[in-house]
C-alpha cells in the first residue's frame, strides 16, 4: 500500500506520516528530506540558490522516483499536489489524503517553524496570516481532489481518523 499525506505546511504530515507508517509496519518516506538527500543541500539553499522553479522540478523527479515504491507512507510538501499535474499524478500512484486544518491553526503551528520554509521565513507575524489564508484558499481546491480528507487539529486523532478509512 503506498499512501501520500497532502496538506499546507504545518498540517502535521511528517509526524502523522511517521505514526502511521510505524502502525501499517511499512517504510516512511518524507519527500523534503528526499530531495535534501538526493540533491546534497537543504530546502533553503535550493530556494536561495536555484530559485523555486528548480526545486518545484526536483521535487516532482523526486516524486517520481518515490512512486516505484510498492509499500511506504510519504509525507508530500505543502506545494507538491499544487505543480503541474502533480495532483493527478498521485491520485493515479497511490491513495491520496489530505491533512485539513484552518488557517488560524496553521498559524499558530508555523509562527515558530519558518526558518526552515523558505516561502514563509521572511514574513512577519501579520504577513503569514495574510499569506496563509490567501494559499490555503488558493491550494485547497487542489487539496480536496484528495481520495480522502482527515482533519488534522490532533495528530493522534488524525492518525486514529485514518486507522479507521484505511479498514473499511
Ligand atoms: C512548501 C512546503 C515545504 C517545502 C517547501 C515548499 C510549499 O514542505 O516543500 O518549503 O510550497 O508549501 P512542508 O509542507 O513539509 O513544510
């Protein structure tokens, strides 16, 4: 079974992913770090160095190598599903789920965790309301192409939500 956890950043996709890929007894793959491996940098020194549309092209090889996999829980980044075909891509490679959570607490999940996401590192607090609410709004119709929705306030309740999907 390969599963794909969708959602912003901050949604809770590499601690849920982790959880659950450790109950299902199979590999957890975290996209981000992927390419950090394969490419020998970070996220940030990609964006300050190569500029987005080069890390948009690595992350999109990147999924493509991870889609051979037969078995494997992969936390995507917050802008995976929203590039190219990306979307339906994953919707034809795997079973997609999407971490849904509102803006207000995505905020107060992201306001301490910016330095490692280029997108958001720059911004001040009211900026990255600003910012958040006007991409969620944007990224969420790509988001609810998803195979399945959870809600993600509790990472627990998230991983038992999908516990649940994944027996009927
Ligand atoms: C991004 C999300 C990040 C990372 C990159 C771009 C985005 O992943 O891929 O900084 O466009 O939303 P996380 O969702 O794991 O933070």
């Amino acid at each position: 079974m390969k599963i794909f956890l969708i959602g912003f950043m901050g949604s809770g996709k590499t601690s849920v992913g982790k959880k659950l890929a450790k109950y299902l007894d199979i590999e957890f793959v975290d996209l981000d770090h992927f390419i950090e491996a394969q490419a020998g940098m970070s996220i940030n020194a990609i964006f300050d160095g190569q500029g987005e549309q080069t890390f948009r092209n690595l992350e999109k090889d990147a999924l493509k190598k991870l889609s051979g996999k037969e078995n494997a829980v992969i936390a995507t980044g917050g802008g995976t599903p929203c590039f190219e075909d990306n979307m339906n891509f994953l919707n034809e490679h795997g079973l997609t789920i999407y971490l849904k959570l509102e803006p207000g607490a995505l905020f107060e999940r992201l306001v301490n965790a910016k330095t490692d996401r280029p997108l958001l590192k720059n911004l001040n607090d009211q900026e990255l309301k600003d910012y958040l609410e006007k991409k969620l709004a944007e990224r969420s119709r790509i988001y609810d192409l998803a195979q399945h929705t959870v809600e993600a306030a509790h990472i627990t309740n998230a991983v038992k939500s999908i516990h649940r999907l994944l027996k009927r």
